[in-house]
C-alpha cells in the first residue's frame, strides 16, 4: 500500500462533506505531474485529505482510493469548471479517482505545525511554492503525521 496527500478546496469537498457522501469522485486535477501520481494510486491507498485555500489549511482526516484512476468526466463537460476544451471521449489526457472516507481528525493538523516538524522536511508540501494538488507520502512522512493527530 502507498500513501498519498490530496489538497481540496473545502467549499467545494471537505472531509466532513466527504464523510456525509461516504464516497466521492476526485477530480478536476489539471497539473500533469499531480495526474502522474492519481494514475499510480491502486485500491486500498491511503491519503491525508488536506483542506487548502481556506483560513486554516491544514491536514483534515484520511480518505481510501477506492478505484483505480479512469479518465476525469470533468474535462469533457462544458459546464465545469474544469472543462478542457482540447479533450475529447477520445483524447481525455485527464484523470480521475474514488475515494471513500476513512478518518476526520479532530483538530486539523495546520500547515504551520506540519511545517515544524523534521521528520517532515522532504514531503513537498512544506516546500515554499509547493502548489502540487496530489503527492506521494513515505511511510516514515505518514507515520510522523499519524503521531500528531493521535
């Protein structure tokens, strides 16, 4: 099993909102290198659900990968935002995962405290300019981050 950081915009899915659906589809990724890794997920992978672009970002809970990645119905729908306007049925270069909830934390870990923390000091996301949506987590960066949520 791998694990995963995955950053959402809580106005549009937070890990309470994923907890009431139970299930949802991540989508809307437009960054090659973040659809890179969502095509590397396989079923049972964990991530940290990170809530981002908001007053406190942080990390949130944990959801599951629920199915492997298929191509993002977004890029092909003129109403969504993340419509891709060079994408078709045929060429959709976009992709799209499943994700069930798993945790939600009872404080969310903040960026500040993430930041802080040397075990940390690799993961991507407490690199200044670090603005990548999905990104792999090592096992001792997932075990350092599971102690501050306990």
């Amino acid at each position: 099993m791998a694990y995963w950081l995955m950053k959402s915009e809580p106005e549009e899915l937070s890990i309470e909102g994923l907890s009431r659906l139970d299930e949802a589809r991540w989508d809307g990724v437009r960054n090659y290198q973040a659809r890179n890794f969502l095509r590397a997920m396989s079923l049972g992978d964990e991530c940290f659900f990170y809530h981002s672009s908001c007053p406190q970002p942080g990390i949130a809970g944990i959801a599951r990968i629920i199915t492997a990645a298929y191509p993002d119905p977004t890029a092909l729908d003129p109403s969504s935002p993340y419509h891709d306007a060079k994408a078709s049925a045929e060429k959709n270069p976009w992709s799209a995962v499943d994700v069930a909830h798993v945790r939600t934390f009872r404080h969310v870990l903040p960026l500040g405290l993430l930041k802080q923390q040397t075990a940390l000091a690799e993961l991507p996301l407490v690199h200044k300019g670090s603005r990548l949506s999905v990104m792999p987590v090592s096992e001792a960066q997932w075990a350092a981050i599971m102690a501050l949520s306990a």
